[in-house]
C-alpha cells in the first residue's frame, strides 16, 4: 500500500482563537487525488494555508512524511501577485524553478527547454515576452499552473483553481491535474463544483469546520452529508465557551 | 560650448567633488527607488530621511560635525524605525504604513527637539539641505562606499527581492528567504539616504531617489531596463543640475532634483508609456 504523505493530527487551525477547522483527524496517502469541499467559511483555504506553513496551528499537528514544506506547490485562492509589474510571463513562470536554481544559479540549457515546455503544456507559447499586467484572467491562471508545473512537487496544493475561468481552459488545466496523478503525485484541491469533483476526484474529503466524511467520492458526496454539511452556521460565536476536547 | 559645459568641472575642484558624488549616488540610491516604486514605498524613503534626523543630530551633538558620528546615528536611527514597523507590521493589526508614520513621527520630533538643545536653525539647515558642493574627501569615499556596497548588495538579493516584489506569497511559499530580502533591502535604503544627506541633505536625497526611478518607468515594461534607465537620468541630472547651479547661482541640492523633476515631467509627457504617446496609440488598435 501506499505510505502516508501529509496527516492531519487532531488538527486545529483558526483565526483568534476560533476555530475554522476543529479536531480534524485525516490522513491523505501518498499519490492520492483528494477534493476538499464544504460551503463557504468550513475551513477549506484554511487548511491549505496551515499545510504550507503560512497559518500555526491553534491545536493538533500536520505531518508531512518525506517531504518539506518548502516542496509544497500552493496555489492560493488569491495570489498577492502585482499585476502591474514590470516582469514578462517567461521570468514569471521561471520563478518555478526555485528549487533548482535558488538565488545564484543560472536556468541553464535544461532549465530554458523546461520552461518553454512548461508554458507550451498551458497553451501559453508565443506569450513569453508579453507583461504579465496583458493577460487575461484565464490566461494569467494558465501561467500560474506553469509555474506550478516547473516546480516538480510531490505534494500540490491548489485553491479553487477553476474560478472564473472558461470551460476550454478549465478542460485544459483538469487534464494537467490528470496528468500529475498518473505521474503519482500527490494532488488537494478545494471545489464548489461537485460534478466536478465526481467525474475527476476519487476521494473527497467534506468539510464543515468538522470534518463531515471522507473517503470514497461517491459515498462522501451523499445527500445526507451534503444536508449536515449546509447546516454549519458560518459565524463565529463570540461568547463560546473555551473547547475541552 | 567648452566654457559652457565642461570649464567648471575643469576649474574647480569642489565642481569635480560634486559630480563624483553625484555619480555615486546615481549608482547607489537610484536603484533602490526603482524597487521602492516598484513595492509602492515611494512614499516610505521620505518617512525614512525623516526618521534619520534624530541618529544624526545625536551624533552631532556628541561629536560636532563628524562624518563618521552623524552616519552612525542616523544608520542607528532609520534601521531603528525600518525594523520596529516592519515587527509591529508582521505582529499586530496595524499596516506597517501606519506603524512607519508613527515611527517616523516620534523619531522626527526626537530629532528636531535634540537640534533645538543645541545647534542654531543654520546647522538645522545643514542637515535638512545638505553641502553637495563642500564634499571633503571624507564624504566622497563614504558616499563611494555606501554605492559600492549598494550594488553588490542588491546583486546579492536581486532575485528574491523582484520576487519579494512581484509576489511575496510565492517567495514565501518556497523559501525562507523574504524577510531577508524585505530587511535587507531596507537597510541599503536606510544606508543610502544618510549618504545622500550629506550630498543633498534629508529632504533632498529623497528625490534623487524616486524621480529618476519613477521617470524611467514611463519608457520600460521591464525590471532591468527600469535601473539602466533610473541610474542614467539621475547622474545626467546631477551634472546638468550642478551646471545649473553654477551658471545661475542656484543652492545646488534644489538645482538637481529640480533637474530630475523636469525630466520626469518631460517622460510623464513624452515617454511611450506616457501620456501623449498612450492617447495617440489609442486611436490606432491593431487586428490582433
């Protein structure tokens, strides 16, 4: 059997003190293709912002297994990206290579065919010297994916990537996501689109800040659970009493 | 023409003194203005020259008119202020413009009742307008020094910075790296604007800064362009300023930025990502 590659021990993340994911105990292995789902303001982002690091934990652990958190590729729901400046979409897209070319070293001959590559994947050749401030949204989402792409990780992360984009490009980017899991890596995604996540997930993990099921798609996705899943109450309650769980 | 031009450079040796430091501080300073308008700080190098005037005055008062004194106290002072904002920035929920005001503020205040102890409102001047035509070689070489280590510094953090810049979230996500471009992109600032105010005094070391920077942005779409562009605007708006001064018996700290204001306005106007040429390419869109 596959080995565990990221487990969520008795998590608890939040934001002053409240928590937007409570007691949450899941284990993802190592390969799998896991969408998070729930409704707005059950913890999706949230856990994928304590996965990288960016958020602490206010109880519990996340464990990576064989892997740093600096080998996480993360796509956040909204980048802090400039959109205005001056920078071509190539040196963007290059960024992914971090890992390889760190402050100093050169892409190399290698590193140029990877990145040409890259952006030939995402349907983006020709755009190599365009300012990134020219693209669309559609397009700007495509030069993330090949930055993702360049960034060779065994663990990506990815937070609503279909918002708002056209259905070719949603098609495109889906097959990349494909693509990564034949190539056994592991993937997490947040969605709204449940069809979606049916015809392209095997496992799903719901969530309401309490995890309501996990597993299986078509099990986890039943009627009942989505029902328990609507009731959360989105607000924090500012007289809650401190949990002794 | 020669008499013009080049005669007073030949003639006088403070001419000469001046120019080399203006060159230094093209070098040094301006390419820190390109990356502060590029982080939308443009407004953050004038709170810093402020927040030097207590570490300088300081320095005055324990040493006289020491170079050496005064840039220490005025180092102490802004590095002081850059990091206590950027820590109250990352800690608490203030933005770290406010906490940069209100730093700034209090280290201003401190500043100008330490003068007013002491000093009369002339070396007050001194500090705030700056001796670019009475560099002593003191001067030179610290002004040199501070260009030189600008320049390997910034070679040295060139590529987290622009992606510190350009997409912190990103740096962070795969490096440790951020908060050692953030601060030490805030420390060459902070050792530039106590070079430039000995050149151009507080105020005025600024400008040299951010105009040619901002300048330069309405002819480029690209980072390393943007610095070529920002460090050739400034030295030629030193030497034309200095000339300037010297021709029309102008303070010579004005003369300049006045010389890298006028050259931003004409790019304001002319360059292609200007507004002239921005209306005119309007009219005429392509195919495709």
């Amino acid at each position: 059997m596959d080995s565990t590659i990221l487990q969520f021990v008795n998590l608890t993340l939040g934001y002053d003190r409240h928590p937007a994911v409570h007691h949450l105990d899941y284990a993802i292995r190592a390969g799998a293709l896991v969408a998070v789902v729930g409704p707005n303001g059950a913890g999706k982002s949230t856990l994928l912002k304590g996965t990288v690091g960016s958020l602490t934990p206010l109880g519990g652990e996340i464990r990576l297994t064989g892997i740093e958190v600096s080998d996480i590729a993360y796509l956040p729901q909204q980048s802090e990206i400039d959109q205005g400046f001056p920078i071509s979409v190539f040196d963007m897209v290059a960024m992914g290579l971090w890992r390889k070319t760190r402050a100093f070293r050169r892409f190399g001959r290698e590193g140029y065919r990877k990145i040409g590559e890259a952006l030939d994947t995402v349907g983006l050749s020709g755009f190599e010297k365009r300012p990134i401030g020219t693209l669309s949204g559609g397009q700007m989402q495509r030069a993330l994916f090949a930055r993702l792409l360049l960034q060779d990780a065994r663990l990506i992360l990815l937070d609503e990537p279909f918002t708002s984009i056209d259905s070719a490009t949603v098609r495109d980017l889906k097959g990349l996501i494909r693509r990564w899991h034949e190539e056994r890596r592991t993937v997490v995604a947040v969605l709204h689109d449940l069809d979606q996540v049916r015809t392209e997930f095997p496992e799903t993990l719901l969530l309401a800040r309490e995890q309501i099921a996990a597993g299986p798609t078509e099990h986890v996705l039943s009627p009942a659970n989505l029902d328990q899943a609507r009731r959360l109450t989105e607000a924090f309650d500012e007289g809650a009493a401190v949990c002794e769980r | 023409m020669y008499d013009a031009i080049i005669a007073p450079f030949v003639e006088f040796s403070f001419m000469r003194r001046a120019l080399v430091g203006c060159l230094a501080l093209s070098l040094g300073a301006t390419p820190i203005g390109v990356f502060l308008t590029l982080r939308r700080m443009s407004l953050t190098g004038d709170a810093m020259a402020h927040a030097i005037l207590p570490g300088a005055a300081l320095g005055y008062l324990v040493a006289g008119l020491s170079l050496g004194a005064m840039t220490l106290g005025g180092v102490i002072a802004g590095v002081t202020v850059a990091l206590l904002s950027g820590l109250v920035a990352r800690t608490t929920v203030a933005r770290e413009d406010s906490s940069l005001a209100a730093f700034y503020l209090i280290s201003l205040a401190v500043g100008v009742v330490i003068v007013s102890t002491r000093g009369s409102n002339v070396d007050l001047l001194h500090i705030l307008f700056g001796t670019v035509l009475a560099l002593n070689d003191a001067a030179i070489f610290l002004v040199a020094g501070i260009a030189t280590v600008t320049l390997f510094g910034l070679a040295f953090i060139y590529r987290p910075l622009v992606m510190e810049c350009f997409d912190p979230g990103f740096l962070r996500s795969v490096s440790s790296l951020s908060p050692v471009a953030h601060y030490s992109f805030l420390v060459l600032a902070v050792l530039n604007l106590v070079g430039g105010f000995h050149a151009l005094g507080t105020l005025m070391a600024v400008g040299i800064m951010i105009l040619p920077a901002a300048a330069a942005r309405f002819w480029t779409r690209d980072v390393t362009p943007l610095l070529a562009i920002g460090m050739t605007a400034a030295f030629l708006g030193g030497f034309v300023g200095l000339l300037l001064s010297y021709h029309a018996s102008l303070p010579s700290g004005p003369a300049i930025i006045l010389t890298a204001g006028v050259f931003y306005l004409f790019s304001l106007t002319f360059g292609p990502d200007g507004v002239i040429m921005t209306r005119l390419r309007s009219h005429h869109h392509l195919e495709a």
